[in-house]
C-alpha cells in the first residue's frame, strides 16, 4: 500500500472517529463548554508534543497535564475528557502527519537548469 492511500485511509478513520464523538456528545447533551476547554487546552501540547524535549518543557507538561486532571475531577467536569479526546486525534495527527520541509521554487534557477540542459553539445560529429 503506497503512503497516498495509507494517508487517506488515516485521515478517513481519525474524521470518523472524531465525528462519532461529537455526534455522541451531542445526543448525550454533554456540555460544549466542557468539551471546548478541554479541546483548546491540550490541542496545542498534542500537536507540538516534540518541542517538549527539554527538562523544564516536559515538567511543565506534565505538571499541567495532572493539575488539570486534579481539577476536572474535583469539580466533576466529565465532560471535558470528550474534548481531550477530540484534542488528542486531531492534535496527533497534526503532529505525525505535519508538512515537511521542502525547497522553495527559483524562477532564475528554473531558467538555469533549462539553459543547461539544453546546451549544445560536442559529441556530434
């Protein structure tokens, strides 16, 4: 299976999986203010979970991560666990499916690579 149709497959199966959240929160009547902050709050760290590389990064993360558990469970926001979630397949696939670094387009060394492949050469004799 080339990497085209494996992509499309994934991003097929992460819309499904997200849709099928919403579509239960919302016939479940669970709070989008809930689901909201806990999409917002962890849609960043998700999708950047590789600039946490450092000491301080990932103690913060973490640090974060459990102070934010500690709340949610203390004053029973249930709900919010639907928007990390949603956080969490929309925020990994940014991260693991992230745009790769290319090379910009040159018109000038577009036009030199032209001039130099249609050079004459002396090989005709």
């Amino acid at each position: 299976m080339n990497k085209t149709i494996k992509n499309i497959l994934i991003g097929t199966f992460a819309a499904i999986m997200c849709t099928g959240i919403i579509i239960l929160a919302i016939e479940e009547r669970k709070s989008f203010y809930q689901i909201l902050a806990g999409f917002l709050l962890f849609v960043l760290p998700f999708t950047f979970i590789s600039s946490f590389g450092s000491k301080i990064g990932a103690f913060l993360f973490v640090f974060a991560a459990i102070m934010t558990t500690y709340f949610v469970s203390k004053f029973l926001f249930y709900d919010f666990w639907f928007g990390v979630l949603l956080a969490s397949i929309i925020g990994g696939s940014a991260f693991l499916f992230r745009v790769n670094p290319y090379k910009l387009f040159s018109p000038k060394e577009y036009k030199k690579s032209l001039t130099e492949r249609n050079k004459p050469t002396n090989n005709a004799r």
